[in-house]
C-alpha cells in the first residue's frame, strides 16, 4: 500500500486476491486535523457498523479526538460523520506555558471502547499525555534540534498533567446487542486471533452476517478488551454464531437469544450465560465524563 502522506487517516477496503482499495475520501475522513497516536473501531450505537475513535495526541497537539459514526450505505459502502464534540471538554489551566498551551490540549495517547457498566453500550476510555514545554528555550519534540533543550530531558518541561477521561455513554444502548467472551483452552486463554461470524435477523428478513477477530492490540499503547461485543441493531433473533479458533477448531452455536452476556470455551459445546450485576463505578484516577449524543441521521439501510 503506498500511503502519500502518512500523517493522514486512511482507510483501505480488503478486496482479497483484488488487493487493497483507498476509500479514505468517499467514506468521509478528511478531516485533516486528525493526527492520532490512539484508534480503535467499536459499534457505539450498536448497529452492526464500526466507528472510529482517534485520539489525537500527535505533536504538537490541538486537535480535537475524533469520534466517527458509520452511516453504512449497501450501495456506497462506509461513510462516517464525525461526532467530536461530545468530546470537547475544558483545557487545565497552564497560563506559563511557552509556547501557549493549545487549545485543545488534551492529546490523545492510546483509545478504547469498551462496556464498561455492563449495560449493553460501547463507552469510551481516552488516555491523554505527553510533556510540553513552559520555557521558550526548551522545545517540545518533535522539533529538538541539537544543541537545544528537549522536553525529554530539561527542567523546563511539565510531565503530563492532562487527566485521563473516561466517557459513559447514556445514549447507545436503545439497540439489541450481544456480547461473547470466547476462553481458549487448545489456543490462547483470551482466545486472540479467533474469528467470531454472528447471522442475525429481524424475524428472519433481513438477515445479515457480521465478522470479528480478537486482536492482541491496537493503535498506541492500548487495546480494546477481548470480549466481543455485536451491535444487533433490530435484528430480534440471533441463527448462528460459528466461532475458528486458533487452534483450527471451529464450533457453531444457535438458540442464542440478544442483549446478554455469554461465554464460550474451547471445546465445550454449551454455552455459559455471564452474570453480571450491572453495578457502576468509577474506576480511581479516572474524570468521568457523561456522553450525550444522538445519531445524526434518523433511520438507515441496512
Ligand atoms: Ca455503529
Ligand atoms: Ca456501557
Ligand atoms: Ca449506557
């Protein structure tokens, strides 16, 4: 893949044997601001198409995280409308720094979705950081230079003092959804690398298949968990789930019913129901931060 400039977002669509395609412009991310350390892709309003969130903690900083909404098309495919301002909360105050603290100065290091609360919804987790500098002698990287102070090294840095932020979401989870721990036995216990097929349905019309791998890592220092959460949108019944393991075993499951917990292990051909008891509470060292939000457009193709 050549990527002309690789401090812009880019998306490219696997067509198998037919390589890679660049669908960067027709899906929407041209923001030009965005220069993310962190990415994770997660379904936050729960209807069986990805989003995307950036944290933008690239040097210098000032920009804005990016949340993006898939407003998947059957005709055109991904396009995203970005919904970052649910994100834009107030700078620390730092009236020394020199060069100005930006404004936007929460940079964003590593990102993830993740349940949180155990309600049914994707919430947001954004770990913020990296030094600056408060002295105009002393250069914040990526500009040191030699022979001149460097934020990694000199008293005229502040270490980070942008609290990390921890965002529920009151509002993605009206939808159906399911969520799949899978626990490896043969293969990794956190079941990395398995590949999870969910064919859903509104009574029977309309049925689609969704695909998810657990990955091991994405984007700077961060990782989503590895359960696997399906947005179900108002799919009201669930056909199959067919999980391929690692190891090469591959299993089906059916007469699995939506909006709950479940737990598959290796091998074993039941499935275990996960009781949780929905409790909520704030993780220490943590701002928590209430989202509020509503999809930008009423009503989609499926
Ligand atoms: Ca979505
Ligand atoms: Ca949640
Ligand atoms: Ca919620």
């Amino acid at each position: 893949m050549a990527v002309p400039d690789p401090q812009v977002v880019r998306l490219f669509i696997n067509h198998g044997a037919g390589g890679f395609e660049d669908v960067t412009l027709s899906a929407g991310l041209t923001n030009s601001t965005s220069l993310p350390m962190g990415m994770q892709i997660g379904d936050i309003n729960n209807d069986g198409f990805l989003d995307i969130l950036l944290g933008n903690g690239g040097p210098p900083g000032g920009q804005p995280d990016n949340l993006y909404i898939n407003m998947f098309e059957p005709q055109t495919g991904p396009f995203f409308v970005e919904q970052s301002r649910m994100m834009d909360y107030p700078a620390p105050e730092e009236p020394n720094a020199n060069p100005p603290y930006p404004s936007y100065p929460y940079r964003g290091h590593g990102t993830f979705f993740g349940d949180v609360d155990n309600d049914g919804d994707l919430d947001l987790l954004v770990g913020n950081g990296g030094p600056y500098s408060i002295r105009p002698d002393v250069k914040p990287y990526p500009w040191c230079q030699a022979g001149v102070g460097c934020c990694a090294s000199f008293s005229g840095c502040r270490p980070n003092v942008e609290p990390n932020r921890l965002f529920r979401n009151d509002g993605g989870n009206t939808k159906n959804w399911l969520s799949i721990k899978l626990i490896g036995v043969v293969s990794n216990r956190n079941a990395i690398g398995a590949r999870v097929k969910v064919t859903s349905s509104i009574k029977g019309s309309n049925i689609r298949t969704q695909f998810k791998v657990i990955q091991g890592g994405s984007g700077f220092n961060s990782n989503n968990p590895f359960d696997v959460h399906i947005g179900l949108w108002d799919d009201d019944t669930i056909h199959a789930i067919e999980v391929t393991w690692p190891s090469g075993l591959t299993q089906s499951f059916t007469g699995v019913g939506i909006n709950q917990r479940i737990v598959i292990k290796e091998g074993d051909p039941s499935i275990q129901w996960s009781v949780v008891s929905g409790q909520w509470s704030v993780v220490s060292g943590f701002s928590l931060s209430t989202v509020h939000w509503s999809l930008p457009v009423e009503g989609r193709a499926r």
